[in-house]
C-alpha cells in the first residue's frame, strides 16, 4: 500500500525538480493527446519547443520570443513579491490595462508634438497608472480588511469596461472614418517604443524585464524588505514578532506589482501592439500569475519559466499552422503544464511511502 | 544520444518532406479570430478554405491558424505564414488590419486579403460583404412577425459595419409596422457564447420576441428556443440546426467564390489590389431558406425583396431617409454612397438610445 508522509522538511531538491518534471509529464501526456488527434508526436514536441529556437526561421522566432515573455517576466515578478507574503493580486490584467490607457494618453495628449521627454512621461504614467489601479484593492484591505483577491480581479472587468469606452470614444482616431481603436503609436515616432536594434526585438520593455528580475533578486536577498516579505509568507506570526507592518507590506507589494503590470502594458501599447483598441488586453495579466509559479516565485526561475510560456504560445502557433493543430489541443497543452506543476508540488513536502498493507 | 540522433533524422525528414511540397503548390493562409467550429463567422471562412482545396486539388496548400487575438499575436502568425511559403493569406477579421499593413511591408511578394478593412496597398486587397442587404430582409420579417412591438438586437462592436446592420434592419422593419421599437445590447466580442446567451435572456425579458444578432455564436438561437415563441436569424451561417423555429431566416457568408477566384488569380499571376463590397448579386450574401414558421405571404414578399436587391432594382438605403437627430440624410429616391454607407456612425431616425461612445 502506498501512503503518503508528510516530509519533516520541504524537500529543496523537489522543489527545484518539479518544474522540470512537470515540463517532461507535459510533454509525454501532451505528446499522447497530439497523437490521439493524429499528428504524429515527437513531430508536434519538436515542433512547440525547437522550431522556434532551432528551426529553419528561428531568426525571426527568438526575437518574438522576447516580445512575448518580456511582458510576463515584467507582470509575473511584481505579483512574486506579494505571492510570497500571502497578498494575492489577481487583477494584474486590469492594471495592464489601466498603465497602458494612461501611457497612450499621454501619448496622444502630446500628438503630433516631437519631443524627447515624451516617452519618459509615458513610462512614468503607465507605472502610476498600474499603480493607482493596484491601489484600489490595497487601500481597502488595509482600511476595510476586504479580500484583495475578488477586489483586484474584478477591477479587471472595470478596467475592460473603461478601456472599450475609451476605444470608442476619447481616444479614437479621429482618421479612422469612425472604426475604434486609437492612433497607431508605432507611427508616432516620439512615442514609438520601437526595438533598440532593429530585428532583435529588444524594446524597452524586454530591458525592464531584466531590470526587474535583477532588482527582485537583489531585493529578496539582500534587503530588509525583501526578508520581511519572505518572514511574512513563512511565518506570519513571527513576522508580527519582529515588527513588520502588515498594512506597509500590502501596499508595497500590490503597489509595486500594479506599477510592474502597468509598465508592461505602456510598453505593449506603445511598441508589439501599436494602438488601444477594444481587446487590446490578450490575458497576459493572468498568464503571468502561472508563469510566477512555474518560475517558484523565484526571480531567475520566473525568467525561465516567461520564456518557456513564450515558447508555447509561439511553438503552439507554429503547430497549428504546419501540423493543423487545433488550438483548443494547444490551450490544454498549456494548461497540462500547470496542472504537472501543481500535482507535483505535493512531493515537495509529501513524500510516497510503500507500507504493508494492515487489517483493519 | 540516440535520443538526439532520433531528433536530429525525425528533424530532417521534416524538413525534407516540407521543402518537397513547398516548391510548385500555391500555398494559401488563413487567419481566424475565433475557432473554426463556432458555427457562424470564422466556421463560412474555413468552408471557404475548403472549397479552394477542393476547387484545386494537388495544386494548392492551406493552413490555417484559428482563435488568433488581434494585435502583435496576428502579426507574428502571418509572418509565420509568409516565413514558410505562403503565396497568399487571408486575414478575416477587421482588427486584423493594421497587422496586415505591417506584414505586407516586409513581405512584397506574399499577396494579402484583409476582411472588412480599409486599408490597401500594391500587395493588400480588402473584401467584404454587403451584409446589410440581407439586414433589409430580415428586418421586413422581423416588422411583420413582432407581436410584441420590440425587436431586439445583439450587437458585437459599435463599428459601421455593425451599425449600418442595425439601421438597414430598422428601416424595413418599420416600413411595414410603424409601432416597432429597438432594443440594442452591446456585447463587445465577435464570439462569446455566455455572454450572447445572457444578452439574448435580457431582450427576451425586456419583451423582444424577434431577436437579431451580429455576433457568432448559435447561443442566442438556444436561449430563444428555450424562451418558445422568440424568433431568430442565423448569422454569417445558416444555423439551419434551429429551424424551423427559433431560425427563421438566415444571412450567410458565402466566401468560397471569391477565395477560388484569387487563388486562381495568383496562380495565373493576375492578382491585383482591389476592394471587393459583393453582395446578393454575386452571391456573396445568401439568404437562408425562410422556413415555415413565416407566413406565406411575408415570405413572398421577403424573397421579391431579395430578388429586387439582388438585380439592382432595389437599394436597402433609399431615401426619404433622416438621420436619428432629426437632419436629413437621403432625399425622396436618393441611394446612399459607399464611402457613408462605409464609415456609417449614425443611427437613423426613430432608434432610440445612442451609439457607445
């Protein structure tokens, strides 16, 4: 009979292992699925995760690479920060929204002036922007104790809401003979988030990204905030012990994830996109939630695991257009990953034990 | 290694079966906003699709890439498509346009059919269909049927396409029944079932028993059936699976015409940049068979309309017209011009409420 044990400690070496082995269960199970539907295995493996990085066009595939995770990395390390100390911030989707509506106001407040200060207003909107949406939420939980988890999530559907009102209405092109969506920004050179060296797709954005790994890292390891967000998840009551402010934490944590969210979306809207429009948002603010786990809420691992992500969506694009993948079997395949990821976690702090069958 | 050595020959034979096939077939793209089998919009382009693999056989390749967001993520899939060979791709949906734009610049040789848009150049074609004709007919069925005076309309996003549906309804419902009201609910998605279904529940509960939509799902055909006595048009496909009742009539989308006639053109190497606004003429709008929970009378009247229509005799958008605020629009015979009827952002008069702003 196989029992499970409680282990004494949460294994290091599990917690390490099980991303790459939810990554192989993904691959084997999602590989059985594509072969159910036809396709021939090791071709659809192949193609998801090689042909973007190898394949005969990886030219063009890695630099999309970095379009596609820079802007999970960006989201998913801000909401790590409050994931570790048990402040959920859901709604990072409508803080995207909110940082690039503010960004692109900006930026369409200014048309068609040509100035360098511009853009560095945009980026400081978009991350107000974030910010003061994520601010909604935590204002209430530290005033009304309200669950942050439903404040932010459904602040998402408020922000939607504005960003189709402003779609159709104030920040339509009044050039586009009355179709939504706003001026593209991409031809608005003052701002234009364009790639630092063309055919890289290296934007300001993919730099923030790294900026923001770099500075979450150092944070969490060599800083007074960074422990008392680790105490906090840990150990909530010695955290009080020792004298952090719950109240502080909750608004540094939502409030640099929102800035974080809002930032990712300015340089969405202002680069890879181009113009808001009504569904602008593609979900990214809910995807990052999954890449901050698969990542261990661990700054370096929310790099892979943004990369990884990315590599799905644009190897589960390759698929469907070389093998006739359908894109449901592409969004399972997603959804596979986290599920492995989860499922496994058990053996972090459980372990299998074989044990001889008693009577009862 | 043998695992490696396994990749590295599954790779090549790959990549040699892709190039053998690369060389002399006209391979064609198709990019779709929701997935093939909703039933409505993007089900007619893939029945498109697969006329132009049975119209050429051998000679033509399709792909297609379904439940692609508007924005970069399109860019990057028909930049896939061109990458790896495409001769021709259609983009099919109108937020797609400036992607197309985009792409079209870094690949000159690569033709490109964007749907709905307005946006052209040397290697970029748009096409569309002139839906709001099938609009005049429904609305006169719709005028005729209403019990209850109130129509109700689902709408997907207050763009001119949608509204000059709206307005073209309108008009022939209340030529044949003054009393006709409009009720309009905005959904904002092009295909999103729950929402569809909870759009068409409140117009039936606000007293519609005629219920129109321009979005793709057969969601709120099924809200109607259960509601009983609430009819429906199929739209963009037939949705043949709820006649006779709530499915009434239907407009479809035929595109298949079209999709053979410019892949035959870039195979004889005479495309061109056009723009393309078909209607009943040609076939490109078709009406679904008016089925027996209709009058015999309306129906006879309904399909002269759509032979008026159809041979030119008959403009949907004739005048005496006037705008909802009251100013005249067409005079007595007047028709209305493409470029109005293309950028329309005015309701005409006597719809109540106002166009989303």
């Amino acid at each position: 009979m196989i029992r499970l044990e409680k282990r004494p400690q949460s294994s290091h070496t599990w917690s390490m292992a099980t991303p790459l082995v939810a990554v192989l269960a993904t691959m084997i199970f999602g590989g059985a699925l594509f072969g159910i539907l036809g396709t021939n295995p090791l071709t659809a493996i192949r193609t998801i995760f090689f042909e973007p990085l190898f394949g005969e066009f990886a030219f063009y595939y890695r630099p999309q690479l970095l379009v596609k995770g820079a802007p999970l990395v960006l989201i998913a390390i801000g909401l790590s920060l409050g994931f570790r100390a048990g402040i959920w911030n859901i709604g990072a989707e409508g803080q995207y929204i909110i940082g690039a509506l503010v960004g692109a106001g900006i930026a369409l407040a200014f048309y068609p002036l040509d100035a360098w200060f511009v853009f560095p207003l945009m980026i400081i909107g978009g991350a107000a922007g974030g910010m003061a949406w994520a601010m909604i939420p935590a204002l209430l939980k530290v005033r009304f104790g309200t669950n942050e988890i439903l404040v932010s999530l459904m602040l998402v559907y408020v922000a939607e809401q504005f960003l189709a009102s402003m779609a159709l209405g104030l920040m339509k092109n009044p050039e586009g003979f009355g179709f939504p969506g706003s001026r593209n920004l991409q031809e608005y050179e003052s701002a234009h988030n364009a790639e630092l060296i063309t055919g890289t797709g290296m934007h300001l954005g993919v730099v923030f990204a790294l900026i923001a790994v770099i500075f979450a890292y150092v944070l969490l390891n060599r800083h007074m905030l960074g422990f008392q967000i680790r105490l906090t998840g840990d150990a909530p009551r010695a955290a009080r012990f020792a004298g952090v402010k719950p109240a502080r934490l909750i608004l540094f944590c939502l409030g640099a994830s929102g800035a974080l969210a809002g930032l990712a979306g300015l340089f969405e809207v202002s680069g890879p996109a181009g113009q808001v429009n009504i569904d602008f948002n593609v979900g990214y603010g809910f995807t990052a939630i999954i890449v901050a786990f698969l990542g261990r809420l661990h700054p370096v691992g929310i790099l892979l695991a943004g990369g990884l992500m990315a590599l799905t969506y644009i190897g589960g694009e390759i698929a469907q257009g070389q093998l006739g993948l359908p894109s449901a079997a592409i969004q399972v395949f997603q959804g596979m990953l986290l599920f492995f990821l989860l499922a496994l976690d058990l053996l972090t702090n459980y372990r299998f034990r074989l044990t001889r069958g008693e009577v009862a | 290694m043998k695992l490696n050595n396994f990749l590295a020959s599954a790779a090549m034979v790959l990549g040699l079966a892709t190039a053998a096939v690369a060389d002399d077939k006209t391979k064609v793209g198709f990019v779709y906003v929701g997935p093939v089998g909703d039933g409505g919009w993007t089900y007619e382009h893939n029945k498109g699709r697969l006329a132009v693999e049975e119209e050429f056989g051998d000679k033509v390749e399709t792909v297609f890439v379904e439940n692609v967001a508007e924005g970069p993520d399109a860019e990057r899939v028909m930049t896939q498509m061109a990458l790896e060979g495409a001769d021709l791709i259609f983009t099919t949906s109108f937020g797609y346009m400036d992607p197309t734009i985009n792409v079209a610049k870094k690949f000159p040789n690569v033709k490109f059919e964007h749907a709905t848009g307005y946006k052209r150049a040397a290697n970029v074609s748009t096409y569309s269909a002139r839906f709001y004709e099938g609009r005049a007919v429904q609305g006169h069925i719709a005028g005729k049927m209403t019990k209850s005076n109130i129509v109700g309309y689902i709408g997907s996003f207050p763009i001119p396409e949608v509204i000059r549906g709206i307005n073209s309804t309108y008009i022939h419902a209340k030529k044949v029944n003054p009393d006709v009201q409009f009720k309009i609910v905005w959904v904002y998605t092009w295909f999103d079932p729950a929402k569809e279904a909870d759009a068409a529940k409140v117009l039936i509960e606000q007293g519609a028993d005629v219920v129109l939509q321009h979005t793709d799902s057969t969601a709120p055909q099924a809200a109607a059936q259960e509601a009983g006595n609430v009819i429906t048009f199929g739209q963009a496909s037939d949705m043949g699976e709820y006649a006779p009742m709530p499915r009434v009539s239907s407009i479809i989308d035929n595109w298949a015409p079209y999709y053979i006639a410019r892949t035959k053109a870039v195979m004889d190497g005479t495309w061109e940049s056009v723009d393309t606004w078909d209607g009943i003429s040609t076939g490109m709008v078709e009406i679904g068979e008016i089925s027996d929970a209709v009058p015999a009378d309306v129906k006879a009247e309904a399909l002269a309309m759509v032979e008026a229509i159809g041979s030119g005799a008959y403009n949907p958008f004739t005048g005496p017209l006037k705008k909802q605020d009251g100013s005249d629009w067409l005079g007595e015979g007047e028709t209305a011009d493409d470029g109005t009827l293309a950028g329309m952002n005015f309701y005409v008069e006597g719809i109540e409420g106002d166009i989303p702003q």
